[in-house]
C-alpha cells in the first residue's frame, strides 16, 4: 500500500468511533444526508446527520457513529478516529453545501459536504451506494459551476474547493460586487491545477469582471501591454491553453483563445473597448465548434473551431487569474494590471439568457442551477467535406438574409498562390455600384469565414447538402442575421461577367432588388441603419 492509500485508509479511520452527541445551535437544520468528498485523495463518504429524542445530534458513516459533532447554526465541527482527524467547514447559504477543511496532524485537504436526498433503504449497507446515487445527480448539476473566486478580500473558492493562492502585493478594493482583487502588474492568483478545469472537448464558460486602462503601444509590438484575466495551460509554443487577454490580438480589444497544439491556435478578439476605466462583463465560451465572445451581455465576437478540437493538454500548467505561463520557460507574464472581479468558471456552455443574468449581477450558482443545456444549431453541425467539393467553393454564389427574405452575391475566387479572395456585389446608397471586398477569406474543414474590416463584419458558415449551400450567420455590431448561401446555376463564368450581370441589374434589367441591412452603432444613443440595395444573381 502507498504512501496515499495508507493515508486515505487514516482518513476513513476517524468514521469508526464511539457515540456522537451535542446539542444542535439555531439556525440551518444540519439533519439529513451529506457525501463528503476530499478531492485530492478521489475519497467521498456519506455521513447521515440525526436529532436523538433529546434534542442532541448523531452522525454515522458507514453504519458507524461519528464522535464530537457541534454546529452553531454556520459552522460544522467534528473529530475523531487514531490518528486524530478535524473537520470544520461553514455552510453556505443555500444550505445545500459545506465547505472547508479535513485536516490530520499537520496535513490538510480541502474537502465539501454537498446535501443529498433521502432515498429507501433496504439494509444497512445500501447507505453509501444508494445515498451517492442520488447525490450523483445533484453534484453535476451543481458542478455546472467548477469554480468561482468572488475575490471578496480573499482567493477563495465559493463554489467548490479550488482555492487560490495570492503571490505578490496586490489590494482588495470596492468591486463591481462586494470586493474587487486590484492588480499592479506583478501580482496574481494561482488557482492550481484542478481536473475540474481540464474540459477536453467538451464545453466550458469563463465569465469576469474588470475595470482598467491598461494598453499596449501598437498591435505589432510582442511587448505590448497584455493583461491576463484567467488563463489555464501554457502560451507560446508547445502551449495549451484557455485565456482570456486584453491587448492580445487587438489594442484596447480582448481575446479568447484556445489552442490545442495540434490543429491551430483558434482566438475571437471582440470589437468593443473594455480599457476605458468603465467596469465590463467578460464572458468566454466553447459551444461545441464555436468560440463565443461576450461583452457586457451582448455577444461581440465569434470563430470556429476545428473538428474534435480538443484542450486537454491545459492540465501542462496552472490555472491562474491576472497572469499566464510561458511554456518556454515556465515563467509567468501578460500581467494584468487594473481590477478583477467575480472570476467564475462552468462546465458547460451558458445560453444568452444566463449571460444577460450574470451581467445584471445574478450569484453564478442560482445561474449554473438554472441554466438550460445549450446544443448547437442542427445546421451548423460539421459535416465531412470531400477535397474535391473543397477546390470548387470558388464560383457565384447566390446569398439570401433569412430573417429577411433578401438576396444578393458574393463571387469566390482563388488567386495564383492558392488562397482565396472574395466579393460581395451591391448598389450603394446613391445607386452606384459597390463592391464589398473580404480581407479575410478561408475555408477549411467544410467551414467559410468571410471577414471585412471596413464595415466591421463577419460571416462564418458550413457548407452541406454536398457542397451546394452553406449556412452561417452574418455579424456585425453584435447583430447577427442567417446568411445562406447557395452556389449559383453556372459556377464556371468568370467574376467580370458577374459585375457585367451586377451593372445590368443595378440599370434596371432585372426587376428583383433586395435589402443588406448593415447595423452601424454610432456615438450616442442613435442607431443608424443603413440600407444597401443589392440584386439578386441570375443566370440564364
């Protein structure tokens, strides 16, 4: 037997004792039945709470009574077993959770009581397996959130046992909620290295606050002011990593980034200042092949990911809020310097009404208790697409705005180098004609982005049904609308045919005009929209 198993066999000798009895304090009725988990030894027990017909308390685990139990109506005490054991943890205010500390001599792990419902039992010795089914369904409900650091003048975990640990001078300041953590660019919080925060390929959440005017000098300076809110896993090369950055990929901008060292570094950098000595909601996601950006509560940005795009390599380094590692050198740096708060981690992807209410303030756990599965749409489920079908997205394509029952073309084609180009045909505000031309143009693995940096928008879609349409949405401005494309009846005429046809329509030799509207959020309150008359592709 090993060092740990030897020690995990202690910890469960403090259960077999002599009869436990005290006198219950006012408040929280502790009665019931609670599974203790110390993590960091993979142990859980159930320990079932009773009043004796005085008034007085027991306890048993295992059919065995549990010795010196006191509970003031906040906190929970009891000891017991050769070598002495300690437990003392304070329940939350859901009463449904106990968290604090097993401690053994001068050793001690976190641990936590979760409630767990009655359930029949037919002997004796159905009590642990029967009490731990039922909290089975109540812990991964609640574990929708792994983790959340209020940073009320402390690193501590107030939805689990991953507590973080303070390195440097930083202060705690009023916050958006309660406290803040205020970071001058040398601090941090080590969070560890939880298996909690290791998601694989499955979907996870990052939601914070912050409040600062930390910037870079310009978006082609390595040494830029970067500043980490939460990262897990390493950056650089070799790096696998979660991490939220200001200044990463845009000055004054944040950026999610994912990447598994593997397929590529995917990141979506969102288009709203958040260094403007204003405090702004930060929210990160992965749902399923898409990485979603939030600004306060508004969905700002978004990328795809790769097929069975997996993360579990975080697990190489720490989780850390205000600084990442540099998988070079194991040093950390992107220091954040301004205001954290409210760092909250789930094990799943949030839905857009969960992120309205944690924007409004809601306790992340009533959100993780309440939050709705979010699947993704059926059509935009990655499909297969065969090298060939991938040569021949260059062509005309015929692009219809659902929402609004409005067409117009886009014309994809590949230059000499093998990369792709594409434009958008319109008739612009005083009838002349406009092209749209796309700075970002890539397909890969079934997947189009189009992207245009003068009117700030993006298109992202996959392609189905063979390679004869793609389906995405169209974003800008935090709007988005369904775009469709479908390949037009002749792929093989030429783009200059295609602005022929343009001029035709646009002279009124077509009758179909339809609408792009292209949201632009000015200064101030207005909201401009403005309206782009664009006709519809015809092919004889």
């Amino acid at each position: 037997m090993n060092a740990r198993n030897i020690l995990a066999f202690r910890i469960m000798v403090f259960f077999i004792v002599g009869i436990a009895t005290t006198i219950c304090g006012a408040g929280e009725d502790i009665t019931g039945n609670w599974e203790l988990t110390i993590t960091e030894l993979n142990q859980s027990f159930i320990i079932k709470i009773s009043k004796t017909s005085k008034g007085t308390l027991a306890a048993t685990s295992m059919g065995t009574p549990l010795d010196k139990i006191t509970f003031d109506g906040s906190t929970l005490r009891f000891e017991g077993g050769s070598p002495l054991c300690l437990f003392e943890g304070t329940i939350k205010e859901d009463g449904l959770t106990i968290e604090g500390e097993l401690q053994q001599g001068d050793q001690q792990w976190p641990a936590l009581l979760l409630r767990v419902e009655q359930v029949p039992l037919k002997t004796e010795g159905q009590v642990d397996s029967q009490a731990g089914q039922a909290s089975e369904e109540i812990r991964q409900d609640r574990k929708r959130l792994v983790a959340s650091w209020k940073l009320d003048n402390d690193a501590n975990d107030s939805a689990g046992v991953n507590h973080g640990s303070i390195h440097g001078d930083p202060a705690f300041v009023a916050g958006k909620l309660g406290q803040a953590i205020s970071l001058d660019g040398d601090d941090h919080v080590d969070c560890g290295n939880a298996s909690e925060l290791n998601f694989g390929t499955s979907d996870w959440t990052l939601s914070a606050w912050i409040n600062t005017t930390q910037t870079g000098t310009n978006e082609d300076d390595e040494q830029m002011n970067r500043g980490t809110i939460f990262a897990n896993g390493g950056d650089e090369v070799g790096g696998i990593r979660i991490a939220l950055i200001l200044n990463d990929a845009r000055l004054d901008m944040m950026t999610l980034t994912t990447d598994d060292n593997i397929s590529n570094k995917v990141q979506t950098t969102g288009t709203t200042q958040v260094n403007d000595g204003n405090w702004h909601h930060i929210v990160g996601m992965r749902h399923g092949s898409r990485l979603l950006l939030y600004i306060d509560g508004v969905l700002n940005e978004r990328s795809v990911l790769y097929h069975d795009y997996d993360l579990s390599g975080v697990s190489q380094h720490n989780a850390y809020i205000g600084a990442i590692t540099d998988n070079r050198d194991n040093s950390l740096y992107k220091h954040f310097v301004g205001l954290i708060d409210e760092v909250c981690v789930f094990a799943c992807a949030l839905d857009a009404n969960s992120v309205s209410a944690l924007y409004s303030g809601k306790d992340p756990m009533t959100v993780a208790e309440q939050v709705k599965d979010v699947t993704e749409p059926p059509s935009r489920t990655r499909q297969t697409i065969d090298a060939d079908t991938a040569k021949k997205i260059a062509g005309d394509w015929d692009a219809t705005l659902k929402e609004l029952n409005r067409s117009f073309v886009i014309t994809i084609s590949r230059n000499a180098d093998g990369s792709l180009a594409a434009n958008a045909f319109f008739e612009g505000p005083d009838g002349e004609l406009m092209t749209l031309t796309f700075d970002e143009v890539t397909f890969t693995n079934g997947c189009l982005r189009l992207q245009s940096a003068s009117i700030q928008a993006i298109f992202e879609g996959t392609m189905q049904d063979g390679g004869s349409t793609i389906e995405g949405q169209w974003q800008q401005q935090g709007q988005l609308l369904t775009l469709i494309l479908q390949r037009a009846a002749k792929v093989e005429e030429s783009k200059q045919t295609s602005r022929e046809q343009s001029d035709d329509r646009i002279s009124g030799k077509s009758n179909i005009a339809t609408t792009l509207i292209l949201i632009l959020v000015l200064v101030g309150s207005i909201a401009v929209v403005v309206l782009f008359v664009v006709k519809s592709s015809i092919r004889s």
